[in-house]
C-alpha cells in the first residue's frame, strides 16, 4: 500500500488502528492494525447510516465513506455508495431501455 502524503497514511493508521513497526528494509515500516473491509450500499443505506463522512480512496478516487470500527472483530468497515448505484434513473425504464436511449438519441426532426 502507498500514500500521496504524510496526512494519508496518518488518516489510515487511526482508520485501522494500526500500530507501526520498523522493518528490516529502512524504506519500509511493517503496520499491524484492523482487517479493512469495503462494502457497498444503495444511497438510501449509506444516508441512514449514523455514522460522520470522511474520504477515501476507492476506485482510485476519493469517495465520501462512513468508517464503522467492530473492536470485537478488530475490523474496520468502509461503507461507500458505488458510482454506478449512484445514478439517478427514470423509475419507469428499464436499464436496457435506459442503456439504449443514451446510445441512440432519437431526434427530432421537423419540416
């Protein structure tokens, strides 16, 4: 795993509450911290959650996540609302029908 800056992997450590270790390469550090799971929800979901937004990178992207932390299970569960279950979408079509209008726009034409 990689980070951009010195805050990202700060973000991660207190995330996972991980723990830092030297390693026996001096340009790596070993981290023990909590299992990461991601899980995706529908938008109605992830709003009911009370739980404060933060960001991370899913998709290799920064997305707004809710962070639950099981100590039990010593998990760390990342709920984000994938991009594609976040398109609004005419209730009354079908995906193909919706998938073919943008691949074929009909237009109109008037003499």
């Amino acid at each position: 795993m990689s980070f951009r800056t010195e805050e990202e992997f700060r973000r991660f450590l207190s995330d996972c509450e991980g723990t830092v270790f030297a390693a026996p390469n001096p340009k790596s550090v070993i981290v023990w911290g909590y299992r990461d799971e991601q899980v995706a929800l529908p938008r109605t979901e992830w709003k009911a959650l009370d739980v404060p937004v933060t960001e991370r990178r899913i998709y290799n992207t920064l997305q707004p996540v809710k962070l639950v932390k099981d100590h039990g299970r010593h998990t760390a569960v990342c709920y984000f609302v994938r991009p594609e279950d976040d398109i609004s979408q005419p209730q009354d079509m079908t995906l193909e029908e919706l998938i073919y209008e943008e691949s074929c726009p009909t237009s109109k034409v008037t003499v």
